[in-house]
C-alpha cells in the first residue's frame, strides 16, 4: 500500500457503466486518484490491495449486496469511510447502512455538489493533511 502519495484514492462501485464513467470523470476532475469496479468481488479485491480514502458503494450490485460488501470492508478497513450511494430510498435501507457503518447515505439522482463535499469530507477524515512546520 502507498501510502506515501499526496493524491486520495477513492473507489466507485456501481454496476451502472454511465454513473461510473460520470463519477470517475466527477472525482479525477476534483484531484482524487479513482478505481472504478462493477461487482462485489472487485470491490472487495481493491479494497484488500489499494488504501483508499473513500469508497462510494452501490446496495444492489450484480453478484451481492452492497450492504454485506459495506461489512466486508468494515471488518477490513475499519476507519474507510464508505458513502453509500444507491436508488433505494427506503429509510429501512438507509438505517441498515449507517448502523453498519457507513459514513453517508446519498440516493440516485445524485447532486454534483453534495457529492463533491462527502467525499471530500470522507476523504479528509480518513487522511487528515498532515500538519504545517511553522
């Protein structure tokens, strides 16, 4: 793991090519280096190799749940702040994900901005700048 780098790395996983490909182009275009996956598997894989700063996970993915995949990767990376960003909307789905841990719950069609300030909030927490020498 490089830790090393000034660039946050963040993950997206979603199974929707579209939201990938606006997220990816959304974050880079914001400074964060992005790795963008499609399933369960892939995510978790990334997770276990790569030190992110954040991940945006989506609840239904083709091959599991998002919400088992937010466990996952608590149990590996416990201070990853992880932003579910998903079409259910249901409070039952939102309490789920923030009592296992989620940072944030954001719903599809998401806002620019409000993405924007998560991630960067995520990201920041996960890996605060490190302090001046004055």
């Amino acid at each position: 793991m490089n830790s090393q780098t000034n660039l946050q790395a963040v993950l997206i996983v979603d199974d929707d090519l579209d939201i990938l490909t606006a997220l990816h182009d959304l974050l880079e275009h914001e400074g964060f280096v992005v790795t963008a996956v499609s399933t369960c598997r892939d995510a978790l894989t990334q997770v276990r190799t790569v030190e992110f700063s954040a991940v945006l996970l989506d609840i239904g993915l083709p091959d599991g749940d998002g919400l088992a995949v937010l466990e996952t990767i608590q149990a590996i990376a416990p201070s990853l702040p992880v932003i579910v960003l998903t079409a259910f909307t249901a409070l039952d789905y939102r309490a789920k994900s923030l009592s296992r841990g989620a940072f944030s719950y954001l719903t599809k069609p998401y806002n620019l901005d409000e993405i924007r300030a998560v991630v960067r909030q995520a990201a920041r927490i996960s890996h605060p700048p490190a302090p001046s020498d004055n």
